[in-house]
C-alpha cells in the first residue's frame, strides 16, 4: 500500500515560490515519461487498475508497475502499488509494440496477465513529468510539473507512514510562505484520461 500526501498548487508562480523555498534541502530532479496500457477489451482499467511503464532521464531506468484500488480522500492518496526495474530497451519496445507485454519476463507483468487475463495490450498514450526531490524535515518531497499536452499540472507529493502529519507540516510550510494550494482531486492518469485540467 502507498500512502501519499498530495496538494496541488495552482501555477507556475507558486511552483516557482517553492522550489525557490526548499532549494537548499534539493536532492535530485528527474525528467519522467509515463507510458500506460491496458487490456486490448479494457480488462486492466475495468477492475481500477492501472499498468504503467515509466523511463527516467531518456531511458537511464525503467519500471512497470501496477496499481489497484486508489482512493483519494482530502489530500490524501491510498493505493495498493507493485513495481519493478525492467531493461529500458525492452520497455521501448513494448511502448513502440504493446502486444510484446504478454511475453515480457516479469513478476509484475506476469501478475498483470494473471489477474486480469488481458486477450492482448494496447497502449493508451501517456504523459511527461519533471519530478524535484527534496529532503525537508524528514520528509521526501516530491515537486511535480506535469505536462499533458492540454496543460501543465503543479503538485507536491509526499510518501508517509504518517500521512496527516506530513499533511499538517506542509500545510503549515505553504502557508507560511503564502504560497496557494488545495487538496489533490483526482490522480495524474485520471486528469490524463479525461483530457482536462481539474
């Protein structure tokens, strides 16, 4: 299970705002290419679930991972989560051929077509993300800049054991700083697959 804290900000000005703020507790940033797929009947999103293949800085990383049973409530994100590391190349080919996930060796995968007996896969496009990691406090913060194509997403996020907490302390922080935000609505593939901003 993933436990996210999730507060979206309302523009570039305010992204700036905080990465202006936390810029002496950055760690790393990653330019992320999000790629999902489905059943070739909508085997995998009938059953809440989404599959994704995600490459990291032009294909340094790759991992599949899969996700069931998300529930967004006030800023706070559950999801049931299963991912690991595949060969760039392979993900590529099955981004350019997604028929190629049957035969993928993979635990994640295998459980993909275990559970959901998929006829085949189909690609269903994706979305790209700037990602700036930042160790605040204790925590991991996660700065997203999300570009969908129709528009462009700004979202801290927060993986915690103690998820009102973390909330609590970011709250503070960005208000602090007089910095805009709200709770998180909806996930990044649910805006993706409605093809609008919130």
């Amino acid at each position: 299970m993933e436990v996210e804290v999730k507060l979206r900000l309302p523009d570039a000005e305010a992204h700036r705002r905080v990465t202006d703020v936390l810029a002496p507790f950055h760690v790393s940033t990653h330019r992320q290419e999000n790629c999902f797929f489905d059943g070739s009947a909508g085997e995998i999103s009938a059953s809440r679930a989404t599959l994704r293949l995600r490459f990291y800085d032009n294909n340094q990383r790759c991992v599949v991972t899969l996700k069931a049973k998300a529930v967004l409530v006030d800023g706070v994100s559950r999801v049931e989560e299963d991912e690991e590391e595949l060969e760039p190349p392979i993900g590529r080919d099955c981004v350019a051929e997604p028929g190629r996930l049957k035969d993928v060796e993979s635990r994640v995968l295998g459980r993909a077509r275990e559970e959901f007996r998929p006829l085949g896969f189909v690609g269903l496009g994706g979305f790209e993300n700037v990602r700036r990691v930042y160790e605040w406090k204790g925590l991991k913060l996660e700065l997203d800049e999300t570009d969908f194509g129709f528009g462009t997403l700004y979202e801290i996020e927060c993986e915690s054991a103690n998820p009102e907490d973390a909330k609590q302390l970011l709250e503070e922080f960005l208000k602090g700083n007089g910095i805009p935000y709200s709770y998180s609505e909806k996930s990044k593939f649910a805006i993706f697959r409605s093809g609008k901003l919130p």
